[in-house]
C-alpha cells in the first residue's frame, strides 16, 4: 500500500473518532441536562438547545470537515499530514472534554 493511500486511510479513521467522540459530546450533554445533573453554561447555546440547531450546526461542521479531508487528499502528503494533526488535535480536545462530562454526570449521580 503507498503512503498516499496509508494517509487516506488514517484521516478518516481520525475522522470517525472525531465523529463519534462528536455524538457522545451531545449525547453527554442532553442525558446530563434532562437529568438536571447540570445547566448549560454557555448563555448563547441555552435558548436553543432544546431545538434543532445544535445537532443541524455539528452536522454542518462535520460535513464540512468530510469535505475538507476529501479536497485535501488531492493536495499532496504535505498537506495530508498537517489535516492528520489538526485532527488528532481535535479528537484529543474532545477527548478531554468527555472525560470532563464523566467527571460531571459521576459527581452529580454520587451526590444524588
């Protein structure tokens, strides 16, 4: 298999996590609010939260990131490589922010 085709093949495995860590982060956030474990903090999310928009704006973002990958994969290794990083970036700030919301929902269910 040539490294062009490795590469290709790790972006989107990248991609996939990033995607799953994605829904856990809003599955997370919707079991965690209508539990009334915790409120939402961020005052310009809170009116529409309960609506569409939050799950049609991570759709948007992440087709738009597929798109991102598809075009970048015929702009050489170069380029490839640096979309690799930004999204091991992105999946380790996910990461860190699940890891916050277990910490959340276990404190809150402890508690009671």
């Amino acid at each position: 298999m040539s490294p062009e085709a490795i590469l290709n093949r790790q972006l989107w495995r990248w991609y996939v996590v990033l995607f799953i860590a994605n829904e856990l982060d809003l599955l997370y956030t919707y079991f965690g609010l209508g539990q009334g474990f915790f409120h939402e903090a961020n005052p310009l999310l809170r009116p529409y939260l309960y609506t569409w928009w939050p799950i049609a704006l991570k759709a948007i973002a992440l087709a738009g990131l597929a798109l991102g990958i598809a075009a970048g994969m015929r702009a050489g290794l170069r380029r490839q490589r640096r979309v690799l990083r930004v999204l091991r970036g992105a999946v380790a700030i996910y990461g860190i922010v699940l890891i916050l919301h277990l910490v959340t929902l276990f404190r809150a269910m402890v508690r009671g």
